[in-house]
C-alpha cells in the first residue's frame, strides 16, 4: 500500500488528507495493436492454494475472464487481448445525479478455489481477496461526478478512452462528514489483492 499526503482544494479552503492506493507498478501496454507477451499488466496476491482461479467480473457478479494460478503463486500476468472483446459489454450508466455516462464497463478482480473440480465459482469457493481498482473500458473519454448516500460520499470519474487501470483513492476532509473518492485512468496496471474492506478504505 502506497500512502500518499496531498491537499485538497474543496468549497474554497485548503484541507489536507491522506490518499491511499490500492495499487502500484508498470507503466501500461500498447493499446493500440497486440500487445508483446509481457503486457506490463500485473495481478499480485498472497501465495493461492492449489487449484486456485483468477477472474474478472462484472460488478453484477458475472464471471467473464478466468485463468488457473498455480499453487503457491503470488502474481500473475494477463493478456489483454484475453479480454478486449469485452469492450462489446460496455454500456451507458445512469447516475444518481441523473446524467447518463457514455458506454462504460467496470470488471472486478477476485480469485476462488475449485474445491470440486467443477471449473467454475461455487458457493464457499470464493477467497477472501479483492481490489477497489478496477479494469475499465470507456467507449470515449469520461469525466463525470455524483453524490451517494450510503455512506455519504461523493464521487469523480476520470477515464480515458478505451481499456484502462481505474484506480480508486478515497479520503474525507477535515470536519467533513462526506467521503470523497476518485476512480480515475492511470499509467500504472499493477492490481494488489487484498482481504475485502469497504469503500471507505481500501
């Protein structure tokens, strides 16, 4: 974890917070054609048991990616063109605020042990391992902000065009009760694999 001391410019007064990453790493790959074998995409995560799957999801809970990790491996390195296709997913999201984004498709990353041999997640199989960045597809550039409730917090999405690391910072201003938290591209596409916490933290 990265912690990172910042200030944040909101309503007119300076406030200082700290920032937390939920990752760190490479710079990005090519988009733009095939990418070399080393993608420069890593996923890292405490040593996983035997017959052990990396997936992405979609934030509805569909598995659309998965990829064997063998026992006792604490990384692994993903092909992007193992997912592009998926950009097809992507789809416009109405926010609370009312505005409607451009397409958009959010994956999830999370691991799950083939207990049964069934090839897909079952119930109890899942591990106890995530991330609050996520892999993000935008069919054009995006910046766009909202409000939620529960808890208070408001909400920045930067996103560059196409597949990117959206990373997720989050913090709450001195003598605030409102979390803010920002989803924005970065060059970087390392993604840690932590014990589940909330949104709050990371």
């Amino acid at each position: 974890m990265k912690r990172l001391s910042m200030k944040v410019l909101l309503g007119g007064a300076v406030l200082t917070s700290a920032l937390v990453s939920c990752g760190q790493g490479s710079p990005a790959p090519d988009l733009g054609g095939l990418p070399p074998l080393a993608t420069g995409i890593t996923v890292r995560f405490d040593a996983a048991p035997a017959d052990t799957y990396l997936t992405l999801s979609t934030e509805g809970g569909e598995v659309v990616y998965q990829k064997a990790v063998g026992e006792g491996a604490r990384s692994f390195t993903p092909d992007l063109n193992d997912w592009r296709n998926l950009s097809g997913r992507a789809a416009p999201i109405k926010l609370s605020s009312g505005v409607t984004t451009e397409a958009l498709l959010f994956l999830k990353w999370g691991m799950f042990q083939d207990k049964n041999k069934s090839g897909k997640p079952d119930d109890g199989e899942w591990l106890d391992r995530m991330t609050h960045d996520r892999v993000a597809y935008a069919e054009k550039a995006v910046k766009v902000e909202f409000d939620t409730e529960t808890p208070p917090m408001h909400h920045l999405w930067t996103l560059n065009q196409g597949w990117s690391r959206a990373e997720h910072y989050v913090y709450r201003p001195l003598g605030s009760g409102t979390f803010q938290r920002l989803s924005r591209s970065t060059a970087l596409w390392d993604f840690w694999l932590h014990p589940a916490t909330p949104l709050t933290s990371m």
